[in-house]
C-alpha cells in the first residue's frame, strides 16, 4: 500500500514541477534577448564599432543607466509576491457548512450578506449578491479576483502575464508600468544609437560579423518598442482612470448598480494611488502605491457605503491586531487620509 501511494503521488509532483517549469519559458526567452542585446551593443557596437571615444563613454552612460533600472523593475515584477486575502474574508467552517446546505440561491445569498456585513465590501455580482469565491471559500474583497493560474484570489487583478510569471496586481502594478516604460525607453535608446550604425550597415562601410548583431539589434528593438509603446500608453490610460484591465473589459458593480469610474477620484489622485504621494520615489521600482489593497476610495459614495467607509478604519485596526492584509513586507495598512479621498475628489 505504501509502495502504491508513494508511486500516486510521484507523477502528480513531477507533472506539477514540469507546469511550473514551463510557464519560466517565456521569462527565459525575455532575459536570453536581453543578454543577447547587452552583448551586442556593449561589445559588437560600443567596443568595436564606435571609433569616437566620447560617442563611445555617452552611449555607455545611458546604455547602463537605463539597463539598470529597466533589469530593476524587471526583477521587482517578477518577484513581488501577490497580494492575498486577509483570513478576515474566509467563510468559518461552520458557516461554510451553512452556505453548502442551503436549500435555495436566497439562503446563500443571506448567509453571505450576514457573514459580510463587517466587511469592506461594496462591489457587488450582477445578481446583487455578495461576491464569493468557491474556490478559496471566501468573500471576495473589493477588486479581488481569482486567478486560475495561480491558483487563489488576488488583491486588485490586473491580469496573469506569462512574460512575467506573476500576476499584475496591487502589489506590482506600479512595478509593471515602470517596466513597461523602461523596457520603451532602452528599446528607444538602442534604435536611435545604432540607426547611423544600421544605415552605414546598408550602404556597405561596415566589414566583420558583428554588422549582423548590429543589424538585428536595431531590428530587435524596433520590433519591441512598436509593441511596446501601444501596452505602455493604454496602462498609462487605465491608471489615470484608476481601472484594472479586468475593469476595463467588465465595469465593477456598487449597490447602485455599474460603474466604470466608480474608482476614479481624478487624474492626479488616481495616479498617487499607485505611485504614491512622494514624487522623488514616483518613477523607482520601490513599493509606494497608497492603500492595503483590501478597500479603496471611490468616486461616489451613497448613505450605505459611507456607513461602511466609517467603518473601515475600524475594521484595518482590528485586521492588524490580528494579521496583516496580506503577506508582502511591502505594504501600509490604509491610512485614514486615503479614506476620506473618496469625499473630495478631483475633477476629472
């Protein structure tokens, strides 16, 4: 029987580790290109192409700079973990029971609106009903939805991105964006430096193999940049409106019904959200966006929601006596002067 348990379990876990090792493929391929394109331009142009030696030291300088900290939000998207759902939301064993046995759709509906009714919740399903999810067996907080990929329910999704092996959430939405605008930047730097190079390449003053690299490095480049610039400027899009893409696709719902902008408080102030109030950290790949990520200001507050926003604070102090929202080192509890936003918001 052991023998026979042990010989279950080993496929499962091998088959788990290849699932694992394959979604790494499309981070391998990203960083493979960024090696190539190091060594291209840093070896193949700047060192034994590039004559001049201040043409050579200024595309050095702002090659590196820029490569740094585009490697930097890189690393940081990757690598920052997701923001959970505080244990506060998951449905207690005997009313998880309760909710399984209920004779109808209403019942359930009940059970949820009791068990919610001291939670920060105020988006809604399109029945009305609380959101809950059968998989985590929790309520769903405000913007949270479950990732299939990985496996649990994310504070303010954004979506899955292969190419980066991690979901595009609250705790590296900011992180993302900086890569994207990075990643635009470096691509940029490389077309226009090596342009007179790739020119000169076509008119057959250049001699050796590395015309080649050269050649496709400014091809490469081009390439990413033309990709690159329409996803960079529609997320810039959708933190000036303060949506996620899942927002974007699918308007959340309040106790009033739909809204697409229900969590816009103004260009200014939606982009503080995620990047904070500090403006020498706003283009750093350090964490800075304002809130848990649990509740959020919004737009439009009725007589309900703001019995409820009276609450909230109340309800983070409790949360941080018994655990923090969630598990990134990362994150600040919501202060009560990113509560009261959502009375006074900018025009938009």
């Amino acid at each position: 029987m052991a023998s026979g348990s042990e010989g279950s379990r080993r496929p499962r876990g091998l088959c788990t580790w290849c699932v694992n090792a394959v979604k790494w493929i499309p981070v391998i391929f990203i960083v493979t290109i960024i090696i190539w394109s190091y060594y291209a331009y840093v070896i193949e142009l700047c060192s034994r192409t590039v004559t001049n030696n201040v043409e050579r030291v200024l595309y050095l300088i702002g090659y590196h700079i820029l490569f740094a900290i585009f490697m930097w939000a890189y690393w940081q998207t990757i690598f920052t973990e997701i923001g959970r759902v505080p244990t506060q939301f998951k449905m207690p064993r005997a009313e998880l029971e309760k909710l399984e046995q209920a004779e109808s759709d209403e019942a359930q509906r009940q059970i949820l609106e009791r068990f919610a009714q001291n939670l920060p919740v105020t988006n809604r399903t399109v029945t009305g009903a609380i959101r809950y999810c059968e998989k985590c067996q929790h309520v769903k907080p405000d913007r949270a939805h479950h990732c299939s990929v990985c496996g649990e329910c994310v504070l303010k999704m954004d979506h899955h991105c292969p190419w980066v092996n991690n979901c595009v959430a609250f705790t590296n939405y900011k992180f993302f964006i900086l890569f994207l605008g990075y990643a635009l930047l470096y691509c940029l730097f490389i077309a226009f430096t090596t342009l007179s190079y790739f020119i000169r390449f076509w008119k057959g003053d250049l001699q050796g193999i590395g015309r080649f690299h050269i050649l496709f490095l400014f091809f490469v480049a081009v390439m990413f940049a033309v990709s690159l610039v329409s996803l960079f400027c529609y997320h810039c899009y959708l933190v000036l409106r303060n949506r996620s893409t899942l927002e974007a696709f699918r308007a959340p719902i309040f106790r009033t019904g739909a809204d697409k902008d229900g969590f816009s408080l103004g260009k200014y102030n939606n982009f503080q959200e995620v990047f904070g109030d500090n403006r020498r950290t706003w283009f750093l790949p350090i964490f800075t966006s304002l809130g848990d990520g649990v509740t959020f200001p919004q737009r439009c507050v009725d007589e309900d929601t703001d019995t409820l926003l009276g609450t909230r604070q109340r309800w983070v102090e409790e949360a941080e006596l018994d655990s923090p929202p969630f598990s990134s080192p990362h994150t600040a509890p919501l202060t009560a002067t990113h509560g009261t936003r959502a009375r006074d918001p900018a025009p938009v």
